[in-house]
C-alpha cells in the first residue's frame, strides 16, 4: 500500500476520511501534524550579526577547514 500525505481543508472532508477508515478503506496514521519547516526558513534571521563579526566567523571557519586539512 501507498502512503500519502493529505492537507485537510475543510471538516467534512476530515469527516469523509473518519468514514472511509471506518470502513477500513483508509487508515489515518497520525493527526494534527504540520508540513516540517527548512531550516533555513526556520532559523531565518535568528542571529543578527555585525559585518565584523560575520567576517570573524567566516575566518575562523576557513582556519578549522585548513587546520582538519592539516591534521589529516
């Protein structure tokens, strides 16, 4: 059998739903659960940096890539 994820929209198609599991045609397998967010999306604009310390970041970044490059 097929899984699918359905966006319920209106209440009488939840009902519809509750009437074919019933019928054992479908089985709902979990409710109430919300399309996972990216973490981009989610994360978005959570840390606020300072030109400088953006920079700072992206070069200590560059400094552990070459040190693990080293130590390799």
């Amino acid at each position: 059998m097929d899984t699918v994820l359905l966006e319920i929209t209106n209440e009488k198609a939840y009902k519809l739903i509750q009437d074919l599991e019933a019928l054992d045609i479908v089985k709902i397998l979990e409710k109430n659960t919300k399309p996972k967010e990216s973490l981009s999306k989610r994360f978005a604009g959570s840390l606020n940096l300072t030109d400088q310390q953006y920079e700072e970041f992206q070069q200590h970044v560059i400094d552990s890539r070459n040190e693990w490059e080293r130590n390799i």
